[in-house]
C-alpha cells in the first residue's frame, strides 16, 4: 500500500468519502472512542457507512458521571456494537492500595498509563484483529497530531485512519448541530491530565 499516494488523494477529502474507502479496503475495520467531546461525530459518521462496525472503548474506570451518561445515550441511538475493555487492576484497588493517579511528570505515570490505557487497548487489538481502525484525531488537538497523517500505518500492521484530523472544533460542532447528536463537555482522562497532552496510545503504539 502507497501511504503517500493515498495521503495525497484523502487527506482533503469528506470525512464520509474517507470512512467509505477505510470500510472498503479492510475486510475487518474497527473504530475507537473515548465518549469524550465530540466524540459522537466519528461515532455517527462510521456507523453510516457501516452500522455493525465493533466499536472499542477502554474504559479507565475514571470517567465522570456525565460522560458513562454520554455513552449509554449514543449506544441507544447509534445501535452501537460496543466492545468495552477494561483495566486488570480495578479503580478501587489503585485508590487503595498503589497511590491513586501519579502525577504526571511522575516515573509511575507511565506504568499507570501502561495499566489503565495501553494493555486494554492492545488487549482489544488482539482480540479484535481489525485490519483498519478508525480514530477520531484532530491535529489542532496537540503538537504531535499536527503531524500525522489521515491514513498511515498503525500497530500490528493496521491501516490507521484518521478522517477528521483537518477538521477544527467549529466544523466538529456544525456536524453535531446538522445531525441533531450530543455532546459531553464534563470529561476526564486520568492518563492525559490534560487536553493537550499524549497518553501514548498514537506515540508509543
């Protein structure tokens, strides 16, 4: 496959135009979501193309109330086909008994990172076996997305898509408003601290 080739073909095209050509070059495309702010326009989008696509969430365990309330609202109204991973050390037992989250310019904050986001995610990835898998990325998000690319390749030799990277928060919104879709602003990822920072799962995988 010519990354470059295709880069150059996609990477200005409708994000529906791009979802199209990831379902019709892989016989088993997935798609990843964290229910987090906007996170319906990705959801809503490969669900058009292909309705039954298996969608992947790990779940930390940390979210807010607001955004399992976001989830279960798209899983009824997409008809979502919901994979849920989760962590091998529950919520209660890193409370407990190994410190709660580490800051995160702290050594521990990559093995936290490692338990709460990474094996789950690589454990959906071997299970699942997809061959595309779709991701919601946007460059205006953080400095390093600014320079991936809308198709590349992933880990496990996956095609990884990204059909919303050019797309800015405005056009995000506009979506949502044509489509009469939700939104959740109450958002948290413990392995990210912020907005802008990586959690390592598009700079470590």
């Amino acid at each position: 496959m010519d990354f470059a080739e295709i880069e150059a073909e996609l990477r200005d095209a409708d994000p529906m135009k791009i979802v199209e050509w990831g379902v019709s070059h892989g016989s088993k495309p997935i798609a990843t979501s964290n229910f987090g702010p906007y996170a319906a326009v990705m959801l809503h989008l490969v669900t058009q193309v292909k309705p039954n696509i298996p969608i992947i969430w790990v779940d930390s365990g940390y979210n807010t109330p607001a955004t399992y309330l976001f989830a279960e609202q798209l899983i009824e109204r997409l008809s979502l086909n919901l994979h849920v991973y989760t962590p091998t050390v529950t919520v209660a037992r890193r409370e407990a008994a190994m410190g709660g989250i580490p800051e995160v310019d702290s050594d521990e904050h990559m093995e936290f990172t490692d338990q709460f986001k990474l094996e789950p995610f690589e454990r959906a990835m071997s299970e699942q076996k997809p061959d595309v898998w779709f991701t919601g990325v946007r460059s205006e998000q953080t400095e390093f997305r600014q320079s991936m690319k809308v198709v590349a390749p992933g880990p496990n030799r996956v095609t990884k898509i990204a059909p919303l990277l050019p797309w800015k928060t405005q056009d995000m919104q506009d979506y949502l408003d044509r489509h009469d879709l939700p939104n959740v602003e109450d958002y948290f990822d413990p392995t990210k601290a912020s907005a802008d920072r990586e959690c390592g799962l598009h700079t470590r995988l």
